[in-house]
C-alpha cells in the first residue's frame, strides 16, 4: 500500500506520569500524522505504555499495588492525557495485552526455531533504570552515565542470547546502501555515523532473557524464563497493527524516538525482524533532549514539567505550539515556564493573535467583501516537516507572520480607504489563509478557527485568539 503512513512514539514505561519529555515526542509524532494525513496518506499513528520489567515491578511494590493494578493505573495518566493535547493517535498498545504477549511468543518461537536463539551465561552489570545490560566501557566512575544515583545490578544467570552478531554485516549494508532491498534510514545524519560507528566496532550477542524478573511474559519454550523487557517492548508495532488486523501499514515509515533508545531502534529491533522474516520499518527519527533550566529534568530536582501544568496554562494550541517550536531536533534544548511564557506571548498573543485581531477587525468595519483563493503548503514547511524539522517548520511560518504584521504596521490601513484599504486587505486576507492553511497540523483548533473567520462572503467576529498572560 503505497498511500499508507504507518507513525508511531516510544511506547512509556509506566513507573513514570507523563511528563513534558514524553508530551514533546507525542505532540511532534501528531504533527508528522496530521501532516501526511492533509497529504492523502491512509495514516495509522500509535502510541502506548510499557508495562513489563523490573522497573515496573519495582514501582508498583513501592505503591503497595501488584503489577497490573499499578499498570493499568499509570497507563491511564497517558492514554487520558494525550486526547486531552488533540493528539489523534489510532490505537493505543499496552504491552500487557495478551494479545501483545502472544505475538512476542509467536515471534520469539521462530527466531528459535531458525536457531538464532541459543543458552548461555550472562555475567556483567543490569541498570534497572534502563532496563538495560551495561559494559563496564559504559559506565562513568562506575555508575550508569544516565542513572548516576542508581546502584547497578550485578547478574550472574542462564539467559537466552540472541545472534546479534550474525546480523551486523547485513545492518551495515542495508542501513549505508540506498538500493539493498532492505534499506533502512536514520535521521538525523549524526545519529546515523554514531550507530554505524558502533556496528562497525564489534557488537556482541545479547540476553534477550531474564530468570530472575517475573513480571514478564514467559518464553514459550522455557517457562522459567521470561521475556528481557526491550524486546517485548520493540514487538509492540508489529504487534500493534496484527491486533487491530491493518497489517497492510507495516512496515513502518517512520519510528519517532529519543536518542537514549537508538540502538534499541536502529540494531536490536532491525536484527529481530530480519531473524524472523519481517520486513524493516523505513526511518528512525533520533531526537534530543529537553533540559530544564539548564538542568537535567529529575523528580529530585522538582523540576519536572506536567503535561497538565502547560495546558492549564498555555491551552491546547498554545501547548503545542510551544513544544513544537522548542522540539530538540537535533541538539538539546532547554525550556522553563518562564521561556514558555515569554515566548507564547511574543509568538501566540502579540504575533499570530495580534495579526488576526487587527485584520479582522479592519474587514469588519470597512465592510470587506473577500475573494476566494486556494492555500497550499509553503515549499519550506513542507521540506522541513518532510525532515520531521517541526521547529524550522515553525520559523518559517512565524517569519511570514512577522512580515505580515510589519507589513501591516508600514501600511496603516486604518488610514486608508476605498480602493486602496481594499487592495491592502485583499493582500492580508490571502496571506492570512495561507498562514491559516500552514498551521493546520501544528494547531488544529486554531487554525481551522482562522480559517473559519476569513473564509468570507464575511468576516465571522471571534473572541481572541490568544490572550496575553
Ligand atoms: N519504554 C521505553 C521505550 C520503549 S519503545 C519500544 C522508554 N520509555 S520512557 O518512558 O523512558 O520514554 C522515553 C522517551 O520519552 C524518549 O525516548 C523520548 O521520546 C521521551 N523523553 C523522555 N525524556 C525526555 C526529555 N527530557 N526530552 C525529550 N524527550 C524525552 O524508554
């Protein structure tokens, strides 16, 4: 199917409540959906929680609650945020879903069946924290580099490998060769060096099971083990489009993450497919990090940003107008409250609101009677959400508003009348629908609001758009 747009966010680990940095990743992937959708493209967009693993465990024994009570708890903060922010996802996955846990059984049993699944020891260091199995070249004064106030496990246990190694040569090969029949891309072009780096310097096998950790889904052919927590997890968008029957999306055209889950996305998920027959999702967009003040947003810190603070605030629109722009596309970016006002004031109240005011207020006393006229894309906005670049996205369309406003303030329409005044909003009116037009997968509301107004015979008054805070 090639009008087909298959979209989808990390699935959350549920030891957490949404947070700012999970809300940027959800709010862009709404975007890039929304945009292919005004393209034509059939799109199914997916998010969802991951539930299984030490982690998980570990959190709901804390709350006094088993596994599941706190599973289904803390995946409800997220499946109930996001509709809140207008993200239109398609289905939301739980990896607890036995229909989830099936397929990765399914899907594990012929990896092993295909002998790419042996027994071994693992010897070595688990950060829980990242559900992760860590060399001792990636620690820092011997603590995880992303988790230094969590002690390391050290594990000694009969694991299930898998032949990770075997697939290297062919990830090289389909990830730098454009024509390999598997080819696959990472953006942006340094996270693409990094992994390629790494391939190219040795990779080993790896457990891809724990004794141990209970709160798992069996392996099928071994029930005293269960399933490592990543490939579970990884399952979740194949799995995803089999339990609601759209297999037609896959492969995927796009996985959106943070850079701290690459490897997991751009080698480990790539060399489970091949070994189970399964064709490659196509792009694995890597983004940065968002700081807080200039500090690394942590509970401790009490610096943590709620998806619920900012709507309180700021609105729907205005939330995801702001995380949008700030989008660490390709560096770290630091936001704050005091950022986000400034600039939604500056952008929303006084650029965007300002200009629609004043037009609309000029129409509705000169009388205007508007023109029809068709809007289309500005080549420059799509070419950037086309890189996933909603923040150079976002530029491009505040610098027409801008000159727009300027434009506007030079003019002086207010001075003007008859013919002159007429042509002058003409001018405005049509830049106005294009802007209009251009906003549509970033602010829905308002945009369609904008629209609505300034699609003529008549001005349609609105309360404002954007009121200063
Ligand atoms: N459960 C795994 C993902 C499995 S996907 C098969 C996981 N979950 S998570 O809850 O830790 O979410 C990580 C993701 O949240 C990041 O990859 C990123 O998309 C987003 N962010 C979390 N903190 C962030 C920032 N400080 N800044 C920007 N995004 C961040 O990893």
């Amino acid at each position: 199917m090639d009008n087909k747009y298959y979209i989808t966010t990390p699935i959350y680990y549920v030891n957490d409540i949404p947070h700012v940095g999970h809300t940027v990743t959800t709010v862009v992937a709404d975007i890039i959906a929304r945009y292919q959708k005004l393209q034509g493209k059939k799109v199914f967009f997916l998010t969802g929680t991951d539930e299984h693993g030490a982690k998980v465990a570990q959190a709901a024994k804390k709350e006094g609650l088993t596994p599941k009570e706190f599973c289904d708890q803390v995946s409800r903060t997220f499946s109930e945020i996001w509709p809140r922010l207008n993200i239109d996802f398609n289905y939301f996955i739980r990896t607890t879903n036995p229909q989830h846990e099936k397929i990765v059984q399914d899907l594990l049993e012929i990896i092993y069946k295909n002998d790419d699944i042996y027994k071994s020891r693992y010897e070595g260091y688990y950060c829980v924290g990242c559900e992760k199995f860590v060399t001792e070249t990636d620690l820092v004064d011997g603590y995880c580099p992303y988790h230094p106030n969590k002690e390391l496990q050290k594990q000694s246990e009969e694991n299930y490998f898998f032949k990770l190694s075997k697939y290297v040569p062919v990830l090289i090969e389909a990830i730098e060769n454009p024509n390999h029949p598997q080819h696959y891309d990472i953006y942006p072009e340094s996270k693409k060096s990094e992994v390629l780096t790494r391939l190219k310097s040795g990779v080993n096998d790896i457990s891809i099971s724990r004794a141990e950790v209970t709160w798992g889904i069996l392996v099928p052919w071994d029930k005293s083990q269960t399933v490592y927590v990543w490939v579970d997890a990884l399952i979740n968008y194949y799995s995803a489009l089999k339990i609601n029957k759209n297999e037609e999306f896959w492969p995927a055209d796009l996985h959106l993450i943070g850079k701290e889950i690459l490897w997991f996305h751009a080698v480990i998920w790539e060399a489970l497919l091949l070994a189970a027959g399964i064709s490659l999702p196509k792009i694995i967009y890597a983004h940065s990090f968002y700081t807080i003040d200039n500090q690394k947003m942590s509970k401790s810190l009490g610096n943590v940003i709620s998806p619920q603070q900012l709507l309180e605030k700021y609105g729907v629109d205005g939330t995801r107008y702001l995380l949008a722009t700030s989008f660490p596309s390709l560096e770290d970016s630091d936001v704050g409250i005091e950022k986000f006002t400034q600039k939604y004031n500056s952008d929303l109240a006084n650029g965007l609101g300002n200009l629609v005011a004043r037009t609309a207020k000029l129409c509705e006393k000169s009388n205007f009677e508007f023109p029809e006229s068709k809007s289309d894309f500005d080549p420059a906005v799509k070419d950037s959400v086309e890189k996933f670049r909603t923040d150079e996205a976002l530029k491009t369309i505040w610098s027409r508003i801008q000159k727009l406003n300027e434009a506007i303030s030079r003019d002086q329409p207010w001075t003007l009348e008859g013919k002159t005044l007429n042509e002058k909003l003409t001018n405005y009116v049509l830049e106005i629908r294009k802007i209009a037009f251009n906003l549509q997968p970033f602010i829905p509301l308002t945009a369609q609001n904008i629209i609505k107004q300034f699609q003529g015979p008549k001005i349609i008054p609105e309360p404002s758009l954007f009121p200063r805070i």
